[in-house]
C-alpha cells in the first residue's frame, strides 16, 4: 500500500495589522513583524503591495519572497514614510502555490505641522490703533492661510539653517506676506508688536524666524538708494 497525507501551505502573521499613527510627512517609521508557517510542509512565497487610497506613500519590506520552513517561523522588517499629507491603508499580499490572501494591514496618517495666528496686541506707536487694524498691518490672515497649506515641493526642500548668497531670491518660496508697522519718526517710541500663537495640528510644532543676517543678506543691499524693478520692489 502506498499511504500519503496532502496539505496546503500558507503563511500567517503577527500582529495582523499595523497602525504606524500620526507623523510628519517625509518622517520614516518600521515596525518587526513575524511570520508563521503553521503547516506540515515548506511554504515558498512573494510578497506585494496593494493600496486602498493614496499610494503616494514609500512602504518597504526587507524581504518580497523566500521560503519558510514548516512550522518555521521568519521575521519581517517593514519601513513606513508618508510622502503627503493623506490617510494610508496598504495591503501586504501573499502569493503561495497562487493562491493570494492578505497577510498584514498597515495604516497611518501623514500630517505637515500647523501653527496659526490667534491674537496679536500692540504698544508703543501703534497702541491705539484697533486690533482689526494691526491684525490687517501684519497680514494674519493671509499667513494663517498659507500655514494652513500643504507646502509646495520646493519649500520642503528648504532647510531653516539653508543660507543663500542671492540678494534677490533668498528662500524658495511663493508663501509671501507683508508685515506692516506703519509709520513713525526717528527718535520716537519703538512700535512693539505682541502675537499669540497656537498650534492647530495633530503633531508638535517648531518654529524660527529668520531675518537677514540669518540669510546672508547684505543689509547694504536693503539701503541701496536707487530705483527698483517690480520684482524687487515686493522684497
């Protein structure tokens, strides 16, 4: 008598899912999974992505195929980075002997910082001025508005310590707004202006201004006195 026993090999993992939460755009994340081989026979297999949404998302896995041993047990490194701002839900596929299931869930939420502009209050020249008034001099509203923006690619490239020797294109960036402290005479009472902050995103912010110093910008070049082109004018 010829005696046999047939079975069918797959391949199970721990944890099922894996929710990689709340992070910057850009920031990369990993996770160590385990995978399982809970049958009587080596189990050969490949391994593939499939997005439910947004794809604009880097997954890599250390490994997209081999074979596990029966009853074997292999780990599996998975690295995570959002590339936009966007909810993510991707699908890790195992093909064994060509049949197809899903082996692990991954999730997570990409998010750039957020800050806003709540209240501004002034003294000195501009103490009697209305607070709609100041709040109008510094732009706030337009600032809040391009806070509250996804950046543009080539803003995301710019560092705060980036330092740039061009006088007429400092930082790359089309977020402009101007900030107004009126008029006033030399000698007289400085105009001192106090805005509160706040941070409206989901992660921690930080934040600096830069000035020209930090830029490397001649000041000689703000005291030129000589006429301006158009582009020039709006620096």
């Amino acid at each position: 008598p010829v005696v046999g026993q047939g079975t069918t090999a797959s391949l199970e993992c721990l944890p099922k899912e894996v929710n990689f939460g709340i992070s910057v755009v850009g920031e990369v994340s990993s996770e160590t999974v385990s995978l399982h081989n809970p049958y009587s026979c080596n189990a050969e297999y490949t391994l593939s992505l499939e997005y439910d949404g947004p794809d604009n998302c880097l997954i890599q896995l250390d490994k997209m195929g081999g074979t596990l041993s029966a009853y074997g047990k292999q780990e599996l490194y998975v690295k995570y980075q959002p590339l936009s701002q966007a909810n993510y839900k991707i699908r890790v596929i195992c093909t064994v002997n060509n049949q197809q299931h899903t082996l692990l869930t991954l999730c997570g939420e990409g998010v750039f910082p957020k800050l806003s502009f709540i209240d501004i209050r002034s003294v000195g020249i501009l103490c009697n001025a209305s607070k709609k008034r100041i709040w109008d001099l510094f732009s706030l509203q337009l600032l809040n508005k391009h806070l509250d923006d996804a950046p543009d690619p080539a803003e995301l490239r710019q560092l705060m310590e980036t330092r740039s020797n061009d006088r007429t294109k400092p930082l790359s960036t089309k977020a402009l707004a101007v900030v107004d402290f009126g008029s006033n005479t030399v000698g007289n009472v400085p105009s001192k202006v106090v805005v509160v902050m706040k941070n409206s995103g989901k992660v921690p912010s930080s934040f600096r201004f830069l000035f020209p110093p930090d830029l490397c910008l001649d000041m000689a070049t703000w005291a030129e006195e000589q006429m301006e082109d158009a582009s020039r004018a709006q620096e």
